[in-house]
C-alpha cells in the first residue's frame, strides 16, 4: 500500500503538494511547527496512489513517498 512521510519540522506551509495531488488528500495540519508554520499533512493515507507528483513539487525536500 502506497503511503508519503512528511517531515513536518522542515515543511514551511508552501502548499505546492496540496495543488499537485490528483486524489486530494493533503491538506494543512491543524498545529503550528518548530518553524511557526501549518505544515502538510495526509489524514486519509489509504487513499494514496502513490503517484510521487508531491515529493517532486516539495522546495524543501520534506516528502518522502513509499509505493
């Protein structure tokens, strides 16, 4: 089962991953980071295709993608 692992400490709240997911599950988490940011977060991981499009969209490198 696909899934993606954000490292939310790094993550600045872009946005750019939530644009780019064709099935919509990312959205902005409810919490503040380290940083002061809302950063990304998947609530609905089974519905992950593991297409990799927010890994490849992420300035910061934060997403990993496992298929």
């Amino acid at each position: 089962m696909p899934r993606v692992e954000f490292r939310e400490d790094r993550c600045k709240g872009c946005g750019h991953c939530i644009l780019v997911c064709p099935v919509k599950i990312i959205s902005f988490a409810d919490r503040i980071n380290e940083k002061g940011y809302k950063p990304a977060t998947v609530k609905e991981m089974e519905k992950c295709i593991g297409c990799a499009s927010c890994g490849k969209m992420c300035p910061d490198l934060c997403i990993t993608v496992y298929r």
